[in-house]
C-alpha cells in the first residue's frame, strides 16, 4: 500500500497499517510534529508531554482537520 504523509506530503509504503508504526506519517518526527501542531492549536499544554506519552495516544484521538475552528 502506498499513501502520503500528511506533514510532510512525503510518501509511505507499507504492507498494512499495524505493521507501519507510523501510520499515517512517514516516521516518528512527522509523527509528533503533526500531534504537537493540534496539541498547540486546540489544547491548553501546561507541561511537556513526554514521546511515551504521544505514543499513548490512539489513533481515534488524532486530529482530523474537521470539527469546531473557534
Ligand atoms: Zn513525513
């Protein structure tokens, strides 16, 4: 399977999506630039979040670039 990711725009290849960790980033780094962009934009971060705690994160709570603009 083939796609791109959406922070750089680079693109993926990969067998499934549980075997790219990534998904639907290309790697770790956009991975975490793109949750740190909404993190800044739609939550009040009052301490760093650590990349253990990024990881945590479901893919159900990522950003989807719809819902609410203020
Ligand atoms: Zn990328």
């Amino acid at each position: 399977m083939k796609g791109s990711c959406p922070n750089c725009k680079g693109v993926i290849e990969f067998q499934s999506t549980s075997d790219f960790p990534y998904f639907p980033f290309c790697c770790e780094r956009c991975r975490l630039l793109d949750l740190g962009k909404w993190m800044d934009g739609s939550y009040k971060v009052t301490r760093g979040l650590s990349e253990e705690e990024l990881m945590d994160l479901p893919p159900e709570d990522w950003p989807t670039g719809e819902g609410e603009e203020t």
